[in-house]
C-alpha cells in the first residue's frame, strides 16, 4: 500500500485493517504526522500537532488491541476544532484571548472519542470563536483543492485537515453552517446533528440556542461511527436531548429505493452559480436513480434565514464575550469585534422577532418532513470562495458570509440534523456540496443516502492534488 | 436616517453596554447597522405583526418615533 493509500483510507477499511492485523495504529497515526509535517505549512489546518503524544496512544492502543479491546475508534488517528476543551493541551478558539489557555479538564466529546479509543493528532484551525472570520495570529486555513482559496468557515481546519488525509476524521462546530460549508468546499461529508443529540460541554460557545458539534469525514461510513461514538445525552449540557436515537452507522447498506426527497426549488436559485446548480442538479439525478423520488417543495419563510439568524447569533455571541469586548477589544480581529459590537445594538424585540420567527420555521420543516423523508438543496451556492475573501459588506448581496448562511443556517435555527456531502466538481475541479436535511433525531436517514450516494458516484475516491 | 444619527444611535447602544468606541468606529458601525435595519423591520412585521398592532413596530413610519 502506497503511503498515500494509507493515509487516505477510510476509518471503517482501516479498523478492518487493524482487526486483522495488517497496520498498527501506530503506523496509521505516523502516516498522518508525515503527511502534516510535509503539507501543513501550506494548508495551515492545525494550530497544535502532538507529534510524540499521539504516538505514544497510538502505542498504547495498539497493545489494548493486542490485549484483546476492541473500542469502536480503537487506534482510529483523528483531529478536534480547536475550540473542544482538552485537558493539558492548549484549546485557543482561534483567537488571541485564549492563546495560551490550557483546560483543566476535557469537554465531553473529547472525553467519548478518547473512550471509544480514538487517538488525538492535534487541535485545528479555525475562524475566532467560531465567528466566521479568521485571527491574525493563525491565518485562513488553505482549501485542499486550490491553494488560493479559503477551505471554509469556521470549522476548515477539520475539513482540510480530513480533505487532506492529514486525519481520518474529525470534529466541528455548527452554528450557522461551520461544519457543512467547509466540507463542501473541501470535497468531504459533514453533519450538523439534531439539536441537543451531542454535548456542547467544554465547547466554546458562540450562539448557544444554534450551536451543534459534529463530524467531519471522507464517508458516510465514517461520518456515522464518529457521530455514534459522540452522540448521546450529557447531563453537564443543559440543552441536551434525553432521548435516545438509533446507532446510525447499522442501517447504512439499506437501500435508499422509494424514500421521498423534497427539492428546495428557492435553494437552487438564491445565489446559486451556474456551476454549483449544474453540479447539484446532477446529484439530485443520481438520487433518483438509486431509486428515491424526488419533487419540489416550498418553503415560505426561505428568504428570511440570514435576516433570522443573524440578530440572534450576534446577541449571543455578544452577551457571551461582553466583559472580553469591554477589557481587551484589540485582541479580537477587527471583523469579530466589529461584528460583537453590533451584537450590543441588537434590539430585544428584534431578537424575539428572530425567535418567534423561528419557531414557524421549525413548523414548517416538520410539516414538509411529514410528505418527505428529507429536503435537498445545495450546501453553498458557490464553491470556495478566495482567501481573504470573509469581511463585512455593507451589502448583503456581497457579503460572503451572509450568503452562505442563508443556505446553512435553517437547520441552526430548525434544529433539524442536516448533512453536506460531495455531489461533483465544476469544471475548474472545485468540489460542490448537496445538503439534506432530515427528520429530528433521524441523523441515520441522512447518513444512509449519503452512503448509497457515495457507493453510486462515479469518482468517490477522487482525492485533491498536493 | 441620516448617518449622523445612526451614528449617534449606535454610540449610544453600545454605551448602554458599556462599550466605548471611537467616532470613526461609530460611523463605521452605523453603516453596517444599518444594512440590517431593513431585515430587522421585515422580521417584526412578519413575527410580531399578528399579535401586535403593527404601527407600533413599523420602523420606517413616523411611530417608530418617541
């Protein structure tokens, strides 16, 4: 096996490996290290590597295998958005505040992956607090596909890192698109869960009614046995959801034959380049050849996601970093405190307005969700923006981030679970993302037409030229 | 509204949070407030218009005056 082979493999092939003996953990973990210290100083997906930590696990699962453990991650090398508290490792949220904090303490979901034997490469880059734009200090993080591009926001250093097969998998956070959009733009699948189905404990907030934590991954597969190995009520999170869904990753092979999909008609329109709908348009095609049925669906209030999130992720995100904006305005980058300091002039009935405003939203999806096992529309209507391209407009029409957002951030506001996955490359080899969104706790919906779309399309392994 | 007095209004909201910025800021900070004033009035007539009586969250109208 080549030694990009090795570092490309998937998690499910690679834990098959293992089990039969055939790789180590501790090869897996330095084919990932190599490829780091090799490619990262070009993407700059990670803020902190643990070269010798990580081998030394990787070690250490790899006799708990030969003792007989057979954790579902055992020895599996993955990395964590570098706003999940690990304890005695620097967790800096991207941003010059927490540049030198080191948690006493581990957040949940690092606690559930280090117990399902996962082993730790390093912490990735991401946009400040989660904000959407990048701190100085670190930089954008380079999308895999072309160098002069962004990977995405705010979770790209996960995305590039998995892109990359600088990680077999990795974990984001969500609040109004920053697991789906990265992956995306980096080729790969990406789920935002159901509201409360994985803690936010030791995770950084930025919006605490939108934020979720998911995987990032090059499968379905291994999007699932991530998402299985982290899902689950946590009583130190107070939004979390005491009901138990299904593991996800056992009902993949099912085929996806008469599922019915509603198509977002308005979601193939706002925004959306001519290359990203033909692309789009062609993954819907694909899904009705595996045999689901697909017709257009409407919904009323899908014009108004960015006017909705927005007063509501900026007066979180303010009410949250209030006493940093007030002692310390100049460690923030000038986009983030510019954006937080509008966060203090967002009226109380405009964030009420935001908030009864969705709730009818919430409604709505339900009752599509009743006709259709899951709604279809492009992830992003463009493919990867350039670098730098992330500042406030003082038009929306030319804000970046606000377009993106009106197609992500209905299921932050939903709550629904929703996932990205690669449908096909434009013309100039740019990947494109189809989104679905599913039914609450149904993330096992969404996985299972991922899977079955991965396995039918015609270049699922295609891999970024570095 | 005229930019003197978005820029008053916003100085004035941040003061309210105890957050002081610089007069270049504030004009600054006017002009992307109020690239959402007009989502911000849409979002009240629809989620607030049917269980208040809409003068009274109309922003554009004289009402939305003191």
């Amino acid at each position: 096996m080549s030694a990009s082979d090795l570092a490309y493999l998937s998690i499910a092939r690679a834990l098959a490996l293992l089990d039969a003996g055939e790789v180590s953990s501790e090869e897996l973990t330095s084919s990932q290290l190599d490829r780091i210290a090799t490619l990262d100083e070009r993407l700059n997906a990670y803020i902190t590597v643990l070269d010798d930590r990580a081998l030394a696990d990787a070690r250490l699962s790899d006799q708990r295998r030969r003792d007989g453990d057979r954790s579902p991650l055992l020895g599996i090398p993955i990395a964590l958005k570098d706003l999940f508290a690990t304890q005695g490792i620097r967790t800096t949220a991207g941003s010059a505040i927490l540049a030198d904090h080191v948690p006493d303490h581990d957040a949940t979901v690092t606690r559930r992956l280090s117990d399902a034997g996962a082993v730790l490469l390093g912490k990735t880059n991401m946009m400040e607090f989660a904000y959407g734009y990048p701190h100085e200090n670190y930089g954008e993080t380079r999308n895999p596909w072309e160098l002069s591009r962004t990977a995405g926001g705010s979770s790209g250093g996960s995305a590039a890192a998995v892109a990359a097969g600088m990680a077999y998998g990795a974990l984001g956070s969500d609040t109004g698109g920053s697991i789906r959009s990265p992956a995306a733009y980096c080729g790969i699948v990406g789920l935002k869960p159901t509201y409360g189905r994985v803690s936010r404990h030791g995770v950084v907030p930025l919006a605490w009614s939108l934020d979720h934590v998911g995987p990032l991954a090059r499968t379905a597969r291994d999007a699932a046995l991530l998402f299985d190995a982290i899902a689950g009520h946590d009583p130190l999170d107070p939004a979390s959801s005491p009901r138990a869904g299904t593991p996800s990753a056992s009902g993949l092979d099912r085929p996806v034959d008469g599922l019915r999909i509603g198509l977002v008609e308005f979601l193939f329109e706002r925004h959306v380049q001519p290359s990203v709908r033909v692309a789009a348009l062609d993954g819907v095609a694909l899904l009705e050849r595996l045999g689901a049925v697909v017709e257009p669906v409407t919904l009323e209030h899908a014009g108004l996601v960015s006017a909705t999130i927005m007063p509501i992720v900026q007066a979180e995100a303010t009410s949250y970093h209030r006493q940093s904006l007030r002692e310390h305005p100049e460690l923030f980058s000038a986009a983030t405190r510019e954006n937080l300091r509008l966060g203090a002039a967002v009226l109380a009935i405009d964030y009420l307005a935001a908030q009864r405003l969705r709730r009818r939203m919430t409604d709505e999806v339900n009752a599509a969700l009743t006709r259709f096992d899951a709604l279809v529309f492009p992830t992003q209507p463009i493919v990867a923006p350039v670098l730098d391209a992330y500042q406030i407009a003082e038009s929306a029409d030319e804000d970046i981030l606000d377009i993106e957002i009106g197609h992500t951030g209905y299921a932050n506001l939903t709550g629904h679970p929703a996932l990205s996955m690669r449908c096909g490359f434009t013309e100039d080899g740019l990947p494109v993302g189809l989104q679905l969104t599913g039914r609450i706790l149904d993330e096992g919906t969404l996985l299972r037409i991922a899977h079955q779309f991965g396995q039918a399309s015609e270049a699922p392994s295609r891999r970024p030229d570095l | 509204m005229s930019n003197d007095r978005a820029t008053d209004d916003i100085t004035a909201l941040l003061h309210v949070a105890g957050l002081t910025v610089s007069d270049d800021e504030a004009r600054q900070l006017a002009l992307f407030h109020e690239r959402f004033a007009g989502d911000r009035a849409r979002l009240r007539q629809i989620a607030l218009g049917e269980t208040e009586p809409s003068v009274t969250f109309a922003p554009e109208s004289e009402h939305d005056e003191p």
